[in-house]
C-alpha cells in the first residue's frame, strides 16, 4: 500500500466535500463508494484506494502550512492498494484533479515529505525531482488528469 497526503485551501465545508467527493465518484467510475464516519475523520473506501477526510488534524496542517510556506486548511489521507495500484492511482488522481479545482493551493506529499505537486496561486507545479518509481505514475500522460496546464520545478524535501 502506497501512502499519500493531500493538503488544500478550500472554502467548502467537510460535508460539502464529501458529497463533492461521492459524486465525482458515482460520475467519473459509476460505483458506489463505502463512507464510514467517526468524530476524527471521514473514510471513503473504494476498490482500489481509499481517502480520509481528517476533521481532528489541526497540527499536521499547521506543520504543513508553516514548513512548506503554504496556505491550507483541509487534510487528506490517500491510500493506493498494491494489488491494483496501476488502475488506483490514476483513479486518485482523477479525484484530486476535482479536488484541485475546488481549491486555490494545495499540496501533495508521499509519506516520507517528498512533494510530489503543489498548487500556488492557481498554478499546479510538479516537482521535476522525482524518483524513478514516481515518474512512472505522475508523467506527461497522467498528470492532465490533474489540470490541463501545469509547470515544473524542482521542489525540497523536509
């Protein structure tokens, strides 16, 4: 299992995400998706990957924010499962793209702080410093599912 967080600058609230969340779903896969809510977070599963819309995560936002000069204020946890990561990562991906759109900066990370995209001032920069492994999953090919214009640059790991 691969492990992600997702950081944005939103206006919505939790539940108006996560309905945003289940329709994107139900319209870009036409399935369903498990929700299981607790006082700390909202859980969507799926087949291939789950998110988690963390309510209670007040510090990681403001680590975040403070560390990579951000501003943000909503925190996703992104799970891609093994056996179908190939087809779940691009799934993820599509999800963020709407959830990109939604939002005026975000931040993507790989547990370990390697950025692997971020959002400023309405422009999505992906890091030209990836890993070999991460190319192949966030490329030319994949990354319009995120935006149809984007920029590199080089970006520092924490």
């Amino acid at each position: 299992m691969m492990e992600y967080e997702l950081f944005i600058y939103t206006k919505l609230t939790y539940e108006e995400l996560l309905k945003e969340v289940e329709r994107s779903f139900k319209l870009f896969f036409n399935k369903e998706m498990n929700i299981i809510q607790t006082e700390e977070s909202v859980y969507m599963g799926m087949d291939k990957f789950s998110f988690s819309i963390e309510l209670d995560e007040q510090s990681d936002i403001d680590f975040v924010s403070d560390n990579y000069q951000i501003n943000v204020n909503t925190y996703f946890s992104i799970e891609v499962y093994n056996k179908t990561f190939d087809k779940g990562i691009l799934e993820a991906l599509q999800l963020m793209g709407m959830l990109l759109e939604k939002s005026t900066s975000a931040l993507f990370l790989e547990i370990g702080d390697r950025q692997l995209f971020r959002k400023e001032q309405g422009q999505l920069w992906i890091n030209n410093n990836l890993e070999d492994y991460q190319k192949e999953y966030l490329n030319a090919e994949t990354i319009h599912l995120l935006s149809s214009s984007f920029k590199e640059k080089k970006m520092k790991m924490m």
